[in-house]
C-alpha cells in the first residue's frame, strides 16, 4: 500500500508513515524522515528560546550564580557522592576517551614541572627525612616497607607558574601515600 507525504509530496510505502490514532488512514500525514526532520528543527527553536530566556534570567540574578557554585562545592564534599564519583572515574578511566584524557592531564603536567626549579639532590632529601624523624609530616606515622614515603610538592605544581620552585629543598615534604593523595592539590 503506497500514501503521498504531504510534506515532501513523494508517493512512499506505508512502512514508511508513523502510525497515528488520531488519523482515518490510521498513519500521519508526513513519513518518518520528513517527521524526524520537522521535530529535529522544532527542538532547536524551543532550546534557543529557552537559552535566551536562561540567559537573560541568569544576567538579571547574579547572586543565583554565587549561590548554585557554593551550592555545588558543599555537594562534592559530600561521602556519598565522593564514593559515587570514584567509581564513575574509575569506570571511566577504562574507556578509550576517559584514558586518552588522562594521558593528556599527565603530559602537561610533566611539561608544567619541567618549567619549575627542580634541584633537589639525594644528600638534601636525606635531610628532609632525617628532619622529619622518618614519620609521614601530616599523619606522624613512621616510614618502613610497608609504608613507603612518596615526595610532595608543598606549592603544588598545578597552582605553580613557569620559574616558581619545583622539587626543592624548600618545597618538598615527604607524606605517606594516603596523605598525599588527600591533599592532592591544596
């Protein structure tokens, strides 16, 4: 059985037609392409209208941005959603994008320390330790095999600018791993 569309006028196969109730035929007027291509286009209209509409909201309330940002950073310092984000992020390393992305992340944080001072000699880190009393500098737990110490950047090379000190005797610590990890980039 063959129906006319009444939009792009070509006689096409009935398969071709979305059903519809309201209809005597039982089908809509318009094939499936032309009805895709009308409801594509009706959606792009409906979102720049109500961009604008958000747009011109959020200029008239800018204290609603300062709100929604302190709301955002009391969210992520929630447990549960630490826990929910780890596991995202670990699922998301895996695939092909997400391991891209930190290859990305490591790079240019290699060129980024590449830029800082980097002078720390083993004599110097020796004194550190030794300074340290061979105890992690936040959690005071000794070092040993079982728990290794790891170098921190004091000045963390992500807050850190081309020239400012790197791994110097002025900016590393020495931290357990659990520590360094929960400092990460404060």
């Amino acid at each position: 059985m063959k129906k006319i569309c009444n939009c792009c006028k070509q006689e096409k196969d009935i398969g071709d037609f979305y059903t519809s109730k309201c209809s005597l035929t039982g089908y809509r007027s318009y094939c499936k392409i032309c009805a895709k291509e009308k409801s594509h286009t009706s959606h792009q209209i409906y979102y720049k209208n109500m961009k604008a509409k958000h747009d011109e909201w959020m200029a008239n309330h800018p204290e609603h941005k300062e709100y929604q940002n302190a709301y955002n950073k009391e969210y992520r310092q929630k447990p549960d959603f630490k826990e929910r984000n780890k596991e995202y992020q670990k699922r998301y390393a895996q695939t092909e994008k997400g391991h891209a992305i930190l290859l990305i992340k490591n790079h240019r944080r290699r060129k980024r320390s590449r830029l800082l001072i980097n002078d720390l000699t083993y004599k110097q880190l020796i004194q550190i330790k030794e300074s340290q009393q061979n105890k992690c500098a936040i959690c005071q737990r000794d070092f040993n095999e079982q728990l290794p110490f790891e170098l921190d950047h004091i000045i963390p090379v992500a807050k850190s600018k081309p020239g400012d000190p790197g791994l110097t005797m002025g900016n590393v610590q020495l931290l357990c791993r659990t520590c360094n990890a929960k400092k990460n980039t404060k």
